[in-house]
C-alpha cells in the first residue's frame, strides 16, 4: 500500500512550527508495512486542500492528514475532504458528549464552534482522542483509504498509535510489516564506512540497506518485509553478519541508541567509572553522559576546565606545560595527558577523559581551529592522547570532540585497542 501524507496549516508554510508530525507517521507507517512516497504540506486554504487531495488520491492508497481538525474557521480538513468525496458531516455524539462533560467540569461556558471537533464524516471509523477534543476520522471511500487525525504532536502520536494504527491493520490483513534493525557506528564516517560495505549495497536487494549520517556518528538501517520477527530476522541474519565482521572497530550498538547510552551500558555491566576533564567541549560530553538514564552509576563527575589557573589548580596541569618559553601550551598531547592524569587521580575513578582544543573561530597559541587532543587515562596505566584535526565550525568541532573521547572510551571499554 502506497501513502501520502498531507500536512495541513499555514503555521507549517510559514516555518512558525516544525512538522514533526510527518516524520512520526513516515516511521509509524513504514512499521506497519505502509511505503510513504511523497509528503505534502498545505495551508489552510479551501480551494489549494482539495486540490492537494485530488493530487494524492492520484498517486497514493491511503491519505493520511494532520491538523485541521479543530475548532475555529481556518480548520478545513475534514470539510475539504467530505466535499471531494460528496459526503455530508455529522455530530459523533459520544465525542460532543466528551465535549460537554469537559467543558462543565471547568465552569466554562460551550460556544457553538467548539463543536465542530465532534463532526464525524459520514461512513467515517470515529478515532478517540484521550489528549485531546477532536474525533479523529478513518473511513475507506472509491478505493481510496483517508485517515484523519490532529495537529497537535500530543493529540496525534496517541491517537495513531492506537486508534489508527489498529484501523490499518484491519485493513492491510495480513500484508507483511516492514521489520528493520538499526546499527549504530562511531570512529568512521559516512563515506569510509561505505567504502566498506560498497558491495553489499550494491548487490542489496531483500534486505535494503540504507545508510544515515549524524554529526559523530553514522547508522544502517538493515530492514525486510516480513510476516513474523522471527522470519524477518532469518531474512536479515546474513546481511548482519557480513556487516559485523567488517566493522567490529565501528559497530557500537544494533539498536537505535546514542554512543553515550553504549558507553554507560559498557561501564555500568563492568561496575567501572569515568570522570571528564573538558576544555574546548564545555562540558558537552558531560551532559551527554548524564543525558542516559542511570548514568550516576557510572560518571562520577567532572571539571570544565577552560583557564589555564583551573588546570593547574584543580587538575594538577603543572604550570610549565602551560605556559612560558618552550611550554607545549595548552592545547597539546601533554596538557591532555596530564588534564586525564589529574581528574582520575583526583576522583579515584577507573577511567578520565579530558579534552583540549581550538573549536573557533579564531586560532590559540598560534595553532588551527579544529586542532583537538583527546586523552584517556586508565587505572594503573599511562593516560593515551589522540591528535585530530577537527572541520567545520564551532559547534561542529565541539561536537565531534564529543563523540570521538566517547568513541576512545568505547573501544577501550570494548578491549578493542
């Protein structure tokens, strides 16, 4: 089944909202074995909606929109879509009577357009909304299939979880779902890591093998139409393992979770623990830690460092590193060594990271933008530094600090060195 999906208000044209919607359905769909081939966005115009819904029913089986469901003039949803199929609107009485109730328990007095959000489209499956007062409308008309749900991500999401997506699966039977698995991977990039894999892409037929770039970190979505998981999981078994063994250095996780959650699982599971020495990052890799629930288990704490009194105060940097004739400097492989050396020292803590660098925009020291050293101190052992020279700009430098002392952390953790 081939889907379209219409996003409807002028808030979404003018760049007032993201729509965040249309990449939640696209998933949700895509889950339920449902291919999305084009997305659209209109304003709230009568004559431009119908003309969008003419276009889609003519490349597509199943129309899903959001937004104009609710209560007030420029909510032209299910009008423009009963008017195209020459249908008449009604009141879904048990949603008024929802309405009402809600209304009366706030003392708020019922105005008449308040109900338009109980209007059902004649034939129309009436989708709860438990966030939320419009009915959602799901209805099958000239072989064509509609799904009608709010605007609002917090009305939307649950009633398409629920309500809608139960709806489609009536209606698909037993068509096979989209089943797919995500592998994440640190330390390569986008290009390098095709490289690797270039002739299974090539070769790809069933699985697909799609891949996806993030700042620091890249995924593959390995993925396969199948009945059941158990079938869908002998289909990809090949494709995984011949991935695995190319990328065992890269490959952090088969599933969709960041470097940072990998890295707390690895050393909750190990009962070690890390603490961080941040320069340039700013305490970026910190709150990428404690982002990860459960993280106290395992950070212990850190400094940002940005000055060179609180490296060599709290850190014990000695002062002829930093400064003076000859000195390294700050930003060096010797200032990053000491910064690790110093901060899981000072906390007794299994590992410390620290980073240095010049994120932008301007050179320090006489050194680049981008230049960055990431050390790694272990108990017992002399802290390691890696030299990068970092591109893009300062957030991007920033950010890829990040995820390369995480990634130094994970494959050290992972015994990978």
């Amino acid at each position: 089944m081939r889907a379209e999906i219409i996003a409807v208000g002028t808030e979404l044209l003018l760049g007032q909202i993201v729509n965040t919607n249309a990449q939640y359905l696209s998933q949700g769909l895509a889950e339920l074995g449902i291919d999305v081939y084009y997305q659209t966005v209109v304003g709230d115009n009568l004559t431009r909606l119908r003309q969008a819904i003419e276009t889609a029913r003519g490349r597509a089986d199943l129309l899903v929109f959001t937004g104009g469901l609710g209560p007030t003039q420029d909510d032209l949803t299910r009008d423009a879509l009963a008017a195209d199929l020459g249908l008449a609107i009604g009141l879904h009485e048990p949603s008024l009577r929802k309405i009402e109730q809600l209304f009366a328990g706030r003392s708020v007095e019922l105005i008449e357009s308040n109900r338009k959000q109980a209007m059902l489209i004649d034939g129309a499956h009436p989708l709860r909304n438990d966030t939320g007062l419009a009915v959602g409308n799901a209805l099958s008309a000239g072989g064509k299939h509609y799904l009608l749900l709010p605007g609002p991500p917090r009305e939307m999401k649950p009633m398409f979880d629920n309500d809608g997506s139960d709806w489609l699966r009536k209606l698909l039977g037993d068509a096979a779902a989209l089943r797919s698995v995500m592998l994440k991977f640190a330390g390569i990039g986008e290009s390098a890591l095709e490289e690797l894999l270039i002739d299974l892409i090539r070769e790809q037929s069933d699985p697909t093998i799609a891949p996806y770039a993030k700042e620091g970190e890249v995924c593959i979505r390995v993925s396969t139409k199948a009945g059941s998981a158990e079938e869908a999981a002998r289909r990809m078994e090949p494709t995984l393992q011949a991935i695995r063994s190319r990328t065992e250095r890269y490959l952090y996780a088969e599933e969709d979770i960041p470097l940072e959650a990998a890295v707390i699982r690895l050393l909750t599971s190990k009962r070690q623990t890390v603490t961080l020495a941040e320069s340039c990052t700013g305490g970026m890799i910190a709150a990428s830690l404690t982002s990860v629930p459960g993280s106290a288990d395992a950070f212990l704490g850190g400094v940002v460092s940005y000055s060179n009194g609180v490296k060599h105060k709290q850190l014990g940097v000695p002062t002829e590193l930093l400064e003076g004739p000859g000195a390294p400097g700050a930003v060096s492989e010797e200032t990053a060594a000491a910064m690790a050396d110093g901060m899981r020292a000072a906390a007794d803590s299994d590992y410390a990271l620290s980073v240095t660098g010049v994120a932008g925009p301007a050179g320090v020291e006489g050194k680049p933008v981008g230049l960055v050293y990431v050390g790694l101190a272990e108990r017992g052992k002399p802290a390691k530094v890696e030299k990068l020279q970092l591109a893009g700009d300062r957030e991007g430098i920033r950010i890829r600090a990040t995820k390369r002392a995480l990634y130094l952390l994970w494959r050290t953790l992972g015994g990978l060195e």
